[in-house]
C-alpha cells in the first residue's frame, strides 16, 4: 500500500499535524466530508470570466458542500460539490530542486504548491505554475493561499486564488 501522498510530500512533517488533518489526507481508497461553504468570485468582469472558464462554484453563504478525496495511482483527486456545481482537482507529488511539492491540476492550469505543517492544520501557498506543462512566468503565477485546521473535531478550510492583472478570482471557507 502506497504511502499518502501529503505523508510523500511532507516527510515526517506529516505527523505533526492533528489527527484529522492526517485523515484527510488519507484518502484509502477514499475519505467522503460534508459541511457548509461560503464562496465568493472577484468582483471584475476579467476575475468572473476566469471563475466561470474554469468551473469555479457561484458565489453563496451557507453553500451545502461535499468532498470527495479520492486515489487513482499516485495522486489524490479532490472532487468537491458546491450546492450542485462540481469542482475538481488532481494533486500529486514532483520533486523539484527545491524539494518534494505538491502540484495541483485544474483545466489547463497546475501549481506547484508548498506544505507547511502546524500543530492546528497546514498552509499551502502557490511557488509556480504552469499552462499545460510550460512554466509560466514568475509574475503570471496566481496567488493562492490556503490553510485548514482542526477545530473542535471539525476539519475547516480557508483558500484564496487572485491572479495578476486580475485580481481575486475565488474564495471559499
């Protein structure tokens, strides 16, 4: 059985987090959550074309949402449901002359992502990306930030994406 792929990517990192946080990311075969959501899109006309391009939830407060994680080879995929709207993502792990990373795939678009582990959860935060396989410029690289932590047995997310020249396209905790 192959190791999770956050405990690939991480090393021995992986077991400072809470216990929760090592069990969402231990999707064998798969690992199923549900709670509520507020997502919110850029307010520009440029960051809700992006938003749409790219099958981002609607903007709501209360939003039902469910995820999915789920392992196929190597990766994980992260198939979230915002009220009926379908958001997927593929993680997998790259070493890269800065270490092992995280990459993450949505359409066209994959970031190469940091983990940085804590006593309460984790933060990921965006190094590069690229546009079907070709490095983007540093300065096109979107912004992302997310972090989760274990709160009262509960497991909550926070995650922002902005791009250059545009701005932010989504957020959603």
């Amino acid at each position: 059985m192959p190791e999770p792929l956050y405990r690939d990517v991480m090393g021995g990192a992986f077991d400072a987090m809470p216990a929760i946080t090592r069990a969402v990311h231990n999707p064998d075969p798969e690992r199923r959550f549900v709670g509520r959501a507020q997502v919110r899109r850029g307010p520009n006309w440029l960051a809700q074309g992006v938003a749409r391009w790219l099958k981002l939830p609607r903007p709501g407060d209360g939003v039902p949402v469910a995820l999915k994680i789920w392992r196929d080879g190597a990766a994980d995929v992260f198939t979230r449901n915002f009220g009926g709207e379908i958001f997927e993502s593929r993680q997998f792990g790259k070493d890269t002359p800065e270490g092992k990373r995280l990459m993450e795939t949505i359409g066209p678009i994959t970031t190469r992502l940091k983990i940085e582990a804590r006593h309460d959860g984790l933060n990921l935060h965006a190094e590069r990306a690229y546009w079907h396989r070709i490095p983007l410029p540093g300065w096109l690289t979107p912004k992302v930030f997310a972090s989760e932590r274990a709160y009262g047995g509960a497991h909550l997310f926070d995650v922002a994406v902005s791009l250059p020249l545009i701005g932010e396209v989504m957020a959603y905790r």
